[in-house]
C-alpha cells in the first residue's frame, strides 16, 4: 500500500471525515486498488451490494444558449447550423411515450435560451404532467433557473421561480451547471456561467422548498487536484447545512462528469483516462460521506468503465436514457439507448445486485410498464441487501 494512505485508510475503516489534504493525497496517489478498496467499504457500508438504475428519458429541449462555455459542443447561435428547440407539444409527446414505455422519469436540461419567456418552461411541465401524470420531472439546472429567475424580471426571487415551478410540476432538481467551483477555472472555462456561491444558494432554496437535488463537477480539462477537492468539500458543506437545518430536501446524488473535449474550444486537451475516472468516482465517494449516491452517469463514463466503477464507490450507473446531446463519448450518435436487461447484466456481471429505483430511489415494483414504488416514507434506500436482494 502507498505509505501516504495509510493514515487515511485508518480513518475510512473507522468511519471519521477526511480533510482537504487527504482528497488532495488520494488523487495524487498512483495506488488505485487501495483507494478502489476504501471505496468499496465505504460503498458497501451503506448499500451492500445493491446497485441502482433507472428507467428514464433525457430531454435536451434547445441548444440555444446565451453562454460560450469552451469546455461546451452543445450549445449553438441563432441562425447557426443545427440549432433547435422543442415546442412544448413535441416535449409532451416525449414524454407520454417515454412513459408509454415503463419510465419512471424524464431529465430535462438545456442552453440558456435568449427569448423563450418563463411560460414556456411553466407551461410545458404542466403539459408534462397532463400528458403522463405519474412521472417524475427532474429538470434544470441552477444555472437554467438563475436564468428563468432574470427572464421573468424577478433576478432575486429565485424562490418564487422555484415554488412556480414545482406547481407547475417540476419533482426534483439534476445536478447540472456546477463545472468546477474555482473562480480560476471559471474565469478560463466557462466565464459568463453564475459562480459556486449562486449555484449553492440555488439548490439551498430548492431544499427549503423540499425538493431534493444532485451536484455534479466536471473532471478532467484545466482543474487542478486541489481544485476538485475544494468542489467536493463545498458540496460536503452545503449537504452539512441542508441536513442541520433540517430542510426536507437535500442532495441525494454526486455524479462526476469526465471532460468530453471533442467538438469543443478546449478539444486540444485530451479528456481525463479510465484511470482518473475510477479515482475520481472513488475520491467522491469517499470525500462525501453525507451523500447517499455516487453515480457512474455511462453515457459519459461508458457502460464498461461503469461496471468497474461498482467496485470503486458507486452503486448507480443512471438508467435507459435514450436520447443524448450533450457530449457524444467516441462521436457516438445521439440516439443512446440502453435496455434494461443490459443494464441489469452489466451490474449483475460485475457482482452486485441490480435494484431499478425512481427518482427518489424508492424501490420500483414493475409490471411490465406499469410501476408502482415500495412506500418507505423517505427518500433514502433500503440500506441492507437483505432488504433489497
Ligand atoms: O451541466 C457539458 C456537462 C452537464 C460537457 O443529475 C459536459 O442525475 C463533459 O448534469 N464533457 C449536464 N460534460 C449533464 C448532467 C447530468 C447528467 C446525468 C445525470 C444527472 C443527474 C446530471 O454536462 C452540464 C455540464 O456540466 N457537460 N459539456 C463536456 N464536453
């Protein structure tokens, strides 16, 4: 075992919080099987060896987008080749098929959009909910809803956005927009973008409101290792906050991005290796002891990268997905659909057993589309394998 370890194994096995420089210590270390190890104990200690996935459809409803992040391919000026955006009609239509199909929830994300007025995001999820009533609406991400908050003229109510929003239909907020949390990186990647302090302040007003949330960081371009773990300490923090004050929503999941550079301003860097992926899952995992749910996202990390990852920390790989713009891993298509017995093999062949959840991670009770969920009152898993074998 690398020495530098040591002392943070010790505390892992004990269960005590790691400090800053010892994130910084895992990250630089080369002894991937050790931080692979204290991971997977860490994993194991709260869900066994249940893995979770869900039936779920991404909605990518514009590429129009006021900003120019370099890190982005995505986005697209007006008048520019390719550039689209979904009716609200077209969006509902998604979603009854998706829900059509069995899925449980549609992730809903896009550009920032110059002129869209706030009764088009009002409007289509209550067109959402309408056309299929029981499926769960996690869309936008902070900095969509900053955006919402100053189209609509209302730049410091972003409460008000977000009650709004949530009566119209919205379940819960993704995890999107967060980048790296250094003024630094922002400045270089992706200036323009609001800072950590108003994506913190977004999701903090979410979880008063009782919405639960996700946090995401982008690995893997111009970020140093302490970068990162400055990101995941102010996450740590803000979970600390949210738990403390007993607000009923929190975050639930972390999902690390790794840095797509094909297609974008900074394609000259070459993207972080499987390597710094499993270390990356596993340091999250590790560093954020009071998240419930580290998730391998395998549109980004790849189906194969994700099995491995079930032994570095994770215990969900996201689900179905189905339709993806944002990054194409390999210029794959955006047509990226997964079935559910090949999600259900991938884990099973990697050792673990495949648990489909909702968005709440309720566990799903399935009848062919139809669904139901184990009523457990809270948000959190079954904690022990017996209860979800
Ligand atoms: O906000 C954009 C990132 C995010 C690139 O909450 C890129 O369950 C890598 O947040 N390389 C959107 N990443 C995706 C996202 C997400 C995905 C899956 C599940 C959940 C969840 C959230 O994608 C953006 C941005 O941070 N992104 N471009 C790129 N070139």
């Amino acid at each position: 075992m690398d020495a530098t370890l040591k002392p943070i194994a010790a505390k892992v096995f004990e269960g005590r919080r790691l400090e800053p420089a010892e994130g910084v210590a895992l990250l630089q270390s080369g002894d991937i099987w050790t931080i692979g190890r204290l991971a997977d104990h860490a994993r194991r200690r709260r869900h066994g060896l249940a893995a979770y996935y869900n039936i779920n459809r991404h909605i990518n409803y514009t590429n129009l987008c006021a900003l120019s992040c370099r890190f982005c391919s995505f986005y697209r000026k007006k008048g520019q080749d390719g550039v689209y955006e979904y009716s609200t009609a077209q969006i509902a239509d998604l979603a009854r098929s998706a829900a059509e199909a069995g899925a449980t929830e549609i992730h809903i994300v896009g550009g920032l959009h110059p002129w869209l007025d706030f009764s088009y995001y009002t409007g289509t999820l209550s067109a959402i909910r309408a056309a299929a009533p029981k499926l769960h609406i996690k869309a936008f991400t902070a900095v969509e809803i900053v955006h919402l908050a100053r189209i609509d003229r209302r730049p410091g109510d972003l409460r008000g956005v977000l009650a709004d929003l949530a009566a119209a239909g919205l379940g819960s907020l993704p995890g999107g927009g967060a980048e790296v949390f250094d003024d630094r990186v922002h400045d270089q990647a992706f200036k323009g973008k609001i800072r950590s302090d108003k994506w913190i302040e977004v999701h903090r007003t979410a979880h008063e409101l009782g919405l639960f949330s996700n946090a995401t960081i982008l690995y893997g371009h111009i970020e140093s290792p302490e970068d990162r773990i400055e990101h995941l300490c102010l996450l740590r923090q803000a979970q600390d906050e949210a738990i403390s004050a007993g607000h009923r929503g929190r975050f639930q999941t972390v999902i690390p991005l790794p840095f797509v550079p094909d297609g974008s301003a900074l394609g000259h860097l070459h993207g972080p290796t499987g390597l710094d992926d499993l270390k990356m899952l596993a340091v999250c995992r590790l560093m954020l002891d009071n998240f419930e749910h580290v998730k391998a996202f395998w549109i980004m990390q790849t189906l194969e990268l994700s099995q491995l990852a079930l032994s570095f920390g994770v215990d969900d790989i996201d689900g179905t997905v189905g339709w993806y713009d944002i990054t194409r891993v390999g210029g794959s298509d955006t047509d990226q659909h997964v079935d559910v017995p090949t999600l259900r093999r991938a884990i099973r062949e990697a050792g673990f057993i495949p648990i489909e959840r909702d968005t709440l991670y309720r566990r799903v009770i399935r009848d062919g589309a139809d669904w139901d969920v184990v009523a457990c009152g809270t948000a959190a898993p079954p904690p022990t394998v017996a209860a979800t074998a």
